[in-house]
C-alpha cells in the first residue's frame, strides 16, 4: 500500500515531533486497512495462503515498527 510510506514521508517533511507522531499514527491505521483488506482478498480466494501469511507477517513487522517510534 501506497500510504504508509507516503504518510511517513509527509510526517517527517513537518516541523513538530507532534505532527510527525501524528503521521505515524495515520500510517500504522493504513496498516490497519491493509490487513482488512488482505483477510478480504483471502476470503475471496484472490490470494492464496502461502502469500496471505508472508503478507500478513510483513504487515505486522511494520506495524511493530512504527510502533516502536511512536
């Protein structure tokens, strides 16, 4: 997804750690999404397991990590 980074980057291009925590915190949502929008794919057979669980284990590494900054 196009998002997280692109939140991240707007974020980091702010002058305040506020609005940038902001932004990271709008990006771990667009991870949110995303994983919705994996187990949906999945549901509908457009992936199959093997890429649905190395997706969903990259969403939750990301996730943990702008967890770690926010």
């Amino acid at each position: 997804m196009i998002s997280i980074p692109s939140d991240i980057a707007e974020g980091f291009n702010r002058f305040h750690n506020k609005e940038y925590r902001q932004f990271l915190y709008i990006a771990l949502d667009s991870c949110a999404e995303l994983e919705t929008q994996l187990e949906i794919a999945h549901d509908l057979d457009y992936v199959i397991s093997g890429e649905y669980e190395t997706i969903l284990e990259s969403i939750d590494h990301e996730s943990k990590m702008l967890r770690v900054f926010n």
